[in-house]
C-alpha cells in the first residue's frame, strides 16, 4: 500500500497456514437476503477473498445484517476496503471497516497512529 502501513506491520511475508489477522473486514449493513455465498461473489471481484463469516442470531439464525470477512493479505483486504466501502450490495450501500481484531493488532504498532489508518 502507499501509506506503508503493510511495510510497518510486516504482512508482505506469507502466513503460511495461518489467517493473517491484519486482513480482516467487518461488512455492515446487509440486507437479511445476503449469505455467505453472495457477499463471498461479491467482494472476490476485487481481491480473493478467504472466509464470510454471516454474523447470526443465536437463537433464531436470522442475520444480524454484518459479516467478517478474510482475506488472504492485508493488501487484499486493504483494496476491498477502499474500493467497495458504499458500494450497493442487494440495494444497501456496504459499510465497511477493518475488524476489531486488526484494529486492535494495528494499535500494538510503534509509529502507526489510528489517524494514519483510517484516512486511508
């Protein structure tokens, strides 16, 4: 990425076996009609995307309209982010956001301020 934050975090090495947890999104904002398969669809036409993760309720399985997903690079999801935030998925614009998990991976890293990120 330009803002070298990829560079900074080191995730330009593979994870081999491994999720790379600075390349998780969180998706708001579905409709109750999206599952996996169609946000799965719908953001690998930008990067490959490893896992969708449909937030449900427990008790009654119905969506709680917002989704992880996982990518295999942090580059990967960096260019989801950017280029399919607002995008309408099923007439709803997406919302999305780096998980709390990678936001709070994010944190652990001398020199890299929550303003850099999230101008990008």
């Amino acid at each position: 990425c330009k803002c070298g934050l990829s560079d900074a975090l080191g995730v330009r090495e593979e994870n081999r076996g491994q999720k790379n947890p600075w390349a998780a999104l969180r998706v708001g904002n579905l409709t109750q009609n999206v599952d996996e398969e169609t946000l799965f669809n719908f953001l690998s036409i930008v990067s490959p995307v490893e896992t969708v993760k449909i937030v449900r309720n427990a008790v009654t399985f119905e969506s709680e309209c917002h989704a992880f997903v996982n990518f295999r690079t942090f580059n990967d999801a960096q260019e989801v982010l950017q280029k399919m935030n607002g995008k309408p998925l099923e007439g709803r614009p997406l919302a999305l956001s780096w998980s709390s998990r990678a936001r709070n991976l994010m944190g652990e890293v001398p020199g890299i301020s929550l303003e850099t990120r999230e101008a990008r």
